[in-house]
C-alpha cells in the first residue's frame, strides 16, 4: 500500500481567512480581556484589579434585572417565531409564479434596516397619526408605549415578530423543499394524515433547518438593540432596557472602560452557553426519537 503524503498546500487557500479573523475578532477579544482586569483612569494611568470588576457586575441589581428581560424576551420571541415560522412554511405555494411571489413579499420586511424598524413602528403606534394607535384609540383601548410598561413590551415583541418570523419561514420552507417526493407518495399510500405526514416526514427533516433558525432568533434576540432602543428609548422607566443598552451606556455613556469589558465578556459567555445548550438538547432530542416504521 502506497502511503500518500498528505498535501498540505489546501491551508494557503484559508489563510487569508485565518489572518482577517485573527485581526477583526482575536484581537479585539483579547483588548477586551486586557480592560477586564484593569482600571483605566487615563491614557498612562491603568491599575491591575483582578477580577473585581467581574464580581461587580454579577452583583450589580440593575444588571440582573436586564438579564431577566432580556432573557424573558428571548423564549418568548422564540416561543412565537418558530411555530409560527414552520406554519408560515407550510402554507406556502410550493410551486408557480405564487411561490415566488410570497416568496419576495414575505423577504420586504428582513431588508428594512434595524432602526428604520424601529421608526416604522414608533409612528404606527402613536394615537394621533398611527395606524394602530389610532385604531385602538378609536375601539377604546387605552394605549401608551410611554407610560404603560406592558404595551411597550407588546409592541416590541410585535415588531420583531413581523420583521424576523420571515427568516424562520424562509429557512423552514427551503428545508420543506429538499424533501424528496418518494416521502410524500409512500406517505399516500399509507393513507397518513397531515398530522402524521408533518410528525414523522416533514419535522425530522427540518431539524437541522430548526437548529439554525433557533441559534440565529436567540443570538440576535439576546443582542438586540437597535430597535427598541429608537422605539421606546429603554422606557418607560427601565421597562424594556435590555442588556445591549446596559452595555452601551457603560461603555460609551459613563466611559466605564473596565467594567463594560467585563460586562461585555459576561454577556459574550452567557450568548455562548445557552447557544450551545439549544444546540445539544435539540440533537439530543432527534437522537433519542426511535425509528418509526410507518406514518
């Protein structure tokens, strides 16, 4: 048996990748790292802390409570998105100009950029000339994103449905489309219903799709920003001030360069975690399914 040197040559093609990654992330990661256990006072004037300021931010209140929304308002955008993204797909033409139709409607919201969004739906809502504040103006309702928490929190959790569930559905229809048609002619054969079809064809074979869709609407819910940030400014109070603004008035606002790195790698940890857990419970999960033999 001839034994073949392994060529090794392949490497050059990724390393200019390798050399962009190390200077747009690697780097800026350990800058991060190195105010962490600092404390800046001036451009000569920095004193070692440890990890003081990583125990201050654990114990901060403040923090803590924009965890829990943040968090809070991550499953419920999931709980909402995902469902509703898989139902969105299902529905969807298959086939025909129809299909490409939906397709480029249902595409116009994911290219509004992040704070147009947010301006959108800051004048829809308003009373005197938003579409629907007016009209729940007019049926009685009584409702303020400035004064009222839970209408602010409403309304963000709206918004993002309407500008992200189209990427669930996207991606859950392209993984609806690579099902081969043997699945669906047996499946008819066997007189399955739509449930079954849907339980035993159709939802294994978007697992991986689901894994994707999921670990993106997490990331980007457990970062957003932008949005509510022009539409409601955090408030009322601190009602709906996440994480992300916590963090950009630490660091930009107050300057606080030492905490807000230690902040920044708390909050880099806690996305990576609970990213990875999702990712191993929802294989887990598609592991431990026996093999079924009919719908």
């Amino acid at each position: 048996m001839n034994n073949k040197i392994p060529n090794n040559r392949a490497w050059l093609l990724v390393l200019p990748m390798l050399v962009l990654v190390a200077f747009s992330a690697i780097i800026p990661l350990m800058t991060v790292v190195n105010y962490s256990v600092q404390d800046v006072l001036g451009p000569n004037a920095r004193f070692f802390t440890g990890t003081e300021w990583f125990q201050s931010m654990l114990n901060d209140d403040a923090l803590q409570a924009a965890f829990l929304r943040q968090i809070s308002f991550s499953l419920i955008i999931l709980a909402i998105q995902i469902p509703l993204g898989i139902g969105i797909a299902l529905i969807m033409p298959k086939r025909g100009w129809q299909a490409s139709a939906v397709l480029i409607l249902i595409t116009l919201p994911l290219l509004i950029p992040w704070n147009v969004v947010g301006s959108i739906w800051q004048i829809f809502t308003r009373g005197d000339i938003g579409l629907m504040g007016w009209g729940l103006r007019e049926l009685g309702i009584e409702y303020n994103i400035t004064r009222n928490a839970g209408d602010a929190w409403v309304t963000i959790i709206l918004m993002d449905v309407w500008h992200w569930t189209p990427l669930v559905a996207m991606l859950c229809y392209s993984g609806l489309r690579s099902i081969p048609e043997a699945y669906y002619q047996a499946a008819r054969i066997d007189r399955a219903s739509k449930w079954a079809v849907f339980r035993y064809i159709q939802l294994p074979k978007l697992t991986n799709v689901l894994v994707i869709a999921v670990l993106l609407r997490f990331m980007h819910s457990f970062m957003i920003y932008a949005e509510p940030f022009v539409l409601t400014g955090g408030g009322p109070g601190s009602a709906t001030t996440f994480l992300s603004q916590s963090l950009t008035t630490m660091a930009v606002g107050q300057q606080d360069l030492g905490p807000s790195a230690a902040f920044s790698l708390i909050y880099f940890l806690v996305i990576l975690l609970v990213s990875w857990v999702f990712y191993t419970t929802i294989m887990n999960m598609q592991k431990d399914k026996p093999p079924h033999g009919g719908a």
